[in-house]
C-alpha cells in the first residue's frame, strides 16, 4: 500500500469532520485513501527484440518468474506484482465495453482471467507457442512475495517494440502514459540505432522517468565504450535519461551462490536503488502532496463557515459585510456548475476540436502510406512475389504512423487539462489524474492477405499459349489453303508461335493486373481497418478524459457552492442567535478550528517542500 502516513492522515481527518455532516467532503477524502490503497508504481521493461529484458526482470525480483528463451522472443507482455503467495495467470478481453468504468481497464471491458502454474506459462507467452499472439492474451499476471514489489512496484516485462518501426511499438506505446517509470534496455553488442533513438525520445515525452540499461556487460569486453557512446548520442537527440549498466548473468550467479561481490558488480543493486528512491520514492511524494492538497482543501472549506459564525457573534455589523461578500462568492461558485461556465466550454470545446484533429492526422498518415505502397505495387511485376516483404513494410509504417497519432493524443489531452484547471481555478488547483492509457488498436486488426482469384501456373500458361498458337494456325493455314498451300505450313506454324506468345504475354499482363488491383484493394481494406480501431480508441480516450475533467470539477464546484452556502447560513444564524446561543459557540468555535488547524498542520507535514507549503499555506 502506498502512503501508510497519507492514510492515517486521511483518516484521522474523516474522524474530525464527522460532526460537520459533510458528505460530499467524506467522500472526496474517502476516495483519497482507496486511491492510495489501490494504486500501483507501473514500471515497463521495454527495447528491442532478445535484448535481455526478460532475464533483466527476473534478476530485480530474484526469480525466475519470466520464461527465458536463446532463440525465441516473447508475445505477450507480462505483469509481475507483490503477492502473498506465488500465482500466475493469462488475462484476456472477452468483451468490449463501450463506456470505461475506472475500475482498472482503461476501456472498461470485461476480462477473462485463467490461472495456471507459473512453469507453463512460457508455452502461452512465447513466439513458438503463440505465434503474433494468436490466442489473443492481453498480459501474463504474475504475483510474487518479494520487498521490492511491497512497496506497490509493478513491472511489466514488454514484447520487443524495434523503436517506432515495429508492429508491437503501437502497443508500447499505449502503455506509456499509464507507466510511473520506463527501463529502456539495449545489450552492449552495438550503440543505439534510430529506431531506438526515436521511441526514447517519445518515451520521455509521455513518462517522467525514463531510464536507460545496457545490458549484457558480461558478454561484452567493449562495454565500457559502447555505454560512452550510448550517453553521446542520448545528449545530442536532448533526451533527458540517465543510463546504467547491468549484467543479468553475474546477477544470477550472485544469487545462486550469495556472492555479494558479484552481486554489486553486476550493476543491479543500482538499479533496485533507482527504482526504490527515483521511482517508488518519487510515486510517495506525488501521493502525499495529492493527500495534503485534498486535507487542506477540506480544513480551509469548513474553516471558513466556522469563521464566518464566529464573525456574526463577535460583531454584528461586520456579519452584515461578510453575508455580502459569501453570497457574492455563493454566485460565482454556481456559475462554475452551469454549461455556461467557462471551463466548461473549454472543455467540450477542446474535446470537438481534438477528436476532428486526431481523425484528419491519422487519416493523413494513413493516406501517405497507401499511396506510397500503391506506387510501389504500380511499378510492375507480380504482387505475390513480393507481398509478405510488402505487407511486412506497410505493418511497420502503420504501427509507427498509430503510435505517432497516439502519443499526439495523449499530449493534447493531457494539455487540454491544464487549460481547464487553469479556468476553473487558475493555478491553485492539481490536476486531477486523467486515464490515458489505451487498448493497442492493432491487435483488433486483420492482417493483410492477398487473394489469388485466378492462378498462373504452368498448366495455365500452357493452355494459353496453345489456344493463340491454335488461332493463329488455323486463321493463317486457311488463308493459305486459298492459294494452294496446306492447312499446316511454314507461315501458319509461324503465325500460330507469335499469336501463342502474344496471348501467353497478354494473359500474363492481365493476370498481373488484376493481382496488382487485388493487392491495392488489400492495403485499402488494412488502412480503413486500422483507421476505424485507431479512431475509436482515440475517441474512447478523449472521451474517457473528458467524463475525468468534468466528473472532478463538477465535484469540486459542488464542494465550493455547499461550503459557501453552509457560511452563509451559519452568519445568518449568528445574527439571530440569543445570547446564551452566542456565548456556547463562541467557547465551542475555537476549540473546533484548533482542531482543523492540527488537521492542516498535519496536511503541510505531509507535503514535500516546495511549492506545496505555498499552496496549502494559502488555502488554510
């Protein structure tokens, strides 16, 4: 469970503001706690193809809970979390939902899971068993008692993505902005390569921490070299990630037989450090500042209807000018409610405005790739000669043209966002945490096939050259007969040879034609498919970002409006009082903001220092 202190906390301050019979208050502190309950430090292991991410995960929990293979790379992606006891499971979709749920699957759907030994999962996982994931699992579940996962990590063990350029980059890239922190692992054989380069410069742009591995130090003697060159290129493409060095097998040694030596040179107990102070220690402050905003949010709400009392017993002619300014503030606070405010027209204004241009952004990419494989199918020649190496390019430019749409997505969602909390409230207000996670929209995709409506094969090219040697024979032999010659001569022999090429050549030209058109029409047919689950994805995002925006300052709008109105009423209750009514409030008024003082004082212990202090300071 993350943030032990934050619950306490919030659960201390429920006790407090019981009496004041706030439920809307209860509820937002209540879904406080469930939330740093639930929550989990999401940690994806990605690069390329048998880069070593598997073992790599299997050296961070000490087990061997991923399936290792020399020569064969994994489908599915695998989750691996702190258990009790040791469990495995494949998840799989079963039925799409059209709405989320916020119950944890971004596009609430329903899921199947189906429990198993660990041991037998690698014949569901891998490539050999399950080739491009034909059995459709969503992600291994894997649950293990270890300290490092105690701390709520999860790490997810990726299929290799091949930078943007791969057909599993889309799914990566979906993953991306639910993910806490990015391990990015490439062995020490080579230097980055492009394609790498590229998805780490998207990697950053989606998660707060990234960090690069090289792994495979122990295979390698030019190690050292290759880690310098790795941050050269790192600091030239302006990609903020530190890289470390590990090596998976010394780590497996050091276990195996307790060497602490080795253990430290293999590069691991540096990277448990990172994941336990920059990202689990990272995830804990985010919590506490969210924990301390919301308790001084709660404290200044009820103190302020507490002061606007004690205003209307201590001087009434000041009551008078303080239900003047509540009910002003009462005014402006149900205007936030109303359609008409303005965050409100930002937001369904932004979310018109994204969704029109994320459909013309991917249907422009989709375009380019069409046309340009159409040219390259126009060229000439036999599309099934080439096909699988066609189809194999168009598969990765499509996957990279998606992954590219999306992370646009989620970079103007997220900035949407921020352009609604500034209206709603200016910059006082923490953005509320929106879903942008995402299904990969290609694994709902046919592959292309191209189909072969009429073969060319030798008994057909046969038959067609001796049906136009046939006709020319028998049209040039019986010319020849009008003169005296045979029906079978030299010139009809001759004729009938050119006309069987020419109808061999003409059925061939047709043949390649219709194959080419085939071929067009199957590219068509893929870019419209990717199109229509892309698109829906996209929209369910947007959608799911907007019911986010608009639930939470809906909320927070409703909080403000009742807090006012409780002010209002309480100093016009002050103003009608009796004295012996006054004279028990005013004793009971300050012993209740002590306590809502305490409360705020222990919300500004929680918060890291910085610019936290400076808001809960304002609030309270």
């Amino acid at each position: 469970m993350r943030g032990a202190e934050s619950v306490e906390a919030l659960e201390a301050a429920l006790r407090v503001i019981a009496p004041y019979r706030r439920p809307d208050l209860e509820a937002r502190l209540r879904a406080s706690a469930n939330r740093l309950r639930t929550d989990r430090t999401r940690v994806l292991v990605v690069g390329e193809f048998k880069q070593g991410k598997s073992l790599l995960v299997n050296g961070l929990v000490r087990a061997p809970v991923c399936p290792v293979f020399d020569d064969i790379a994994t489908s599915v992606p695998t989750v691996v979390r702190y258990a009790a006891e040791p469990t495995a499971a494949l998840v799989r979709v079963v039925e799409q939902a059209g709405h989320g749920n916020g119950a944890g699957d971004p596009a609430g759907a329903k899921l199947e899971r189906v429990e198993l030994p660990i041991e037998e999962l690698g014949a569901h996982i891998a490539e050999t068993g399950n080739a491009e994931n034909k059995e459709r699992w969503r992600n291994a579940d894997i649950g293990i008692p270890r300290a490092l996962l105690a701390r709520g990590l999860e790490i997810v063990d990726t299929p290799g993505v091949g930078g943007l350029n791969s057909v599993h980059g889309a799914a990566t890239m979906a993953e991306l902005p639910s993910a806490d922190a990015v391990l990015f692992v490439s062995d020490a054989s080579q230097e980055y390569t492009a394609p790498e380069l590229e998805f780490l410069k998207q990697a950053t742009a989606l998660c707060p921490n990234v960090l690069c591995v090289l792994s495979k130090t122990d295979l390698y003697p030019e190690w050292p070299r290759i880690a310098d060159l790795d941050r050269a290129h790192l600091e030239r493409c302006g990609i903020d990630a530190d890289l470390l060095t590990v090596s998976s097998a010394l780590r497996v040694h050091a276990i195996r037989e307790n060497d602490d030596e080795a253990d430290h040179e293999s590069g691991f107990p540096e990277l448990t450090d990172y994941l336990l102070d920059q990202v689990a220690g990272q995830a804990e402050v985010l919590a506490r500042r969210s924990t301390a905003h919301d308790l001084a949010a709660v404290t200044e709400q009820l103190a302020t209807t507490l002061l606007a009392e004690q205003a209307g017993y201590t001087d009434p002619a000041h009551a008078a000018e303080v239900i003047r300014e509540l009910t002003e503030a009462k005014k402006q606070a149900v205007a936030l409610k109303e359609r008409s405010a303005r965050w409100q027209h930002t937001l369904s204004d932004g979310i018109a405005d994204l969704n029109a241009d994320i459909d013309y952004d991917l249907r422009d990419r989709m375009r380019d790739i069409v046309r340009e494989a159409e040219e390259e199918i126009a060229k000439g020649g036999d599309p099934k000669k080439t096909w699988d190496q066609l189809a194999g390019w168009i598969e990765q430019e499509v996957s990279a043209a998606v992954a590219a749409n999306f992370l646009w997505t989620t970079q103007r969602a997220r900035w949407l966002a921020g352009q609604v909390a500034e209206h709603f409230s200016g910059d006082q207000e923490l953005l509320p945490r929106i879903r942008t996670e995402a299904e990969d929209p290609l694994s709902r995709v046919a592959g292309m096939e191209l189909r072969l409506g009429e073969p060319f094969g030798v008994g057909q090219k046969a038959l067609s050259g001796l049906r136009g040697g046939y006709v020319g024979v028998l049209m040039f032999g019986m010319l020849g007969t009008i003169i005296g010659m045979p029906l079978i001569n030299p010139f009809s022999v001759g004729a009938g040879l050119l006309l069987g090429g020419k109808g061999l050549a003409d059925d061939r030209r047709r043949i390649f034609a219709k194959r080419q058109n085939d071929g067009k029409a199957a590219i068509r047919r893929y870019a419209d498919d990717v199109i229509f689950q892309a698109g829906k994805e996209s929209r369910e995002l947007l959608r799911r970002v907007q019911r986010d925006l608009r639930d939470y300052y809906t909320d927070r709008a409703e909080e403000t409006n009742r807090s006012l109105k409780e002010s209002l009423a309480s100093a016009e209750r002050s103003v009608r009082a009796s004295k012996e009514e006054q004279d028990r409030r005013l004793a009971e008024i300050p012993a209740e903001l002590k306590r809502l003082a305490d409360l705020r004082d222990r919300a500004l212990s929680l918060a890291p220092a910085g610019g936290g202090h400076r808001q809960l300071e304002a609030a309270s």
